[in-house]
C-alpha cells in the first residue's frame, strides 16, 4: 500500500476510535467542578442584587489599565529572576 493511502486510512479511522472514550466527569473532583461550571452556564445561581462599579471605581481601573502599558515587556522571561513568595506563616 502506498503511504500516502495508508495515511488518508488512518486519519479516517480516527472518529471511530474517539467514540470509545467515555465522555463525562471521572473523578469525585471533576464531578464537582463540573455542577460548578453548570451553575454559572446556566446562571442559576446569581446574585438578585446588580453589582456595577460607581464612576470613582472605573476611573480607578482605566487608570491601573493604562498604567500597565508604561512597562516595557521583555523579550523572554528568566525563571529564576523575579520576588520572593511570601509563604503566610507570618514570621
């Protein structure tokens, strides 16, 4: 067979072995997450209360916003280079 044909099978196949993978939460974690992310799809479980920012509030953020495009971003970001994290045991 010519590996062109054999490559064209191939990728044909495929559909056909993605249906045996079972489709759905698998762990008790995931299943959690999962009714999570349903809550918010589905918008059952919003606030009754509108939430909205007062003029004061937006300034503030355009203003953080803008701000951020004064640095200049480097052309690749060193791992070991940067602040320490602080670990919270409030010594």
């Amino acid at each position: 067979m010519k590996p062109t044909t054999l490559c064209c099978l191939t990728l044909l196949a495929f559909p056909v072995f993605s249906h045996a993978i079972d489709s759905g939460p698998s762990s008790p974690q995931q299943q959690e997450t999962e009714g999570w992310l349903q809550l918010q799809r589905n918008n059952t479980a919003a606030s009754p209360k509108l939430q909205s920012a007062t003029a004061t509030e937006r300034e503030l953020a355009m203003q953080r916003w803008l701000k951020s495009y004064q640095h200049e971003i480097p052309e690749f970001f060193d791992q070991y280079e940067g602040g320490k994290v602080d670990s919270g045991s409030g010594e």
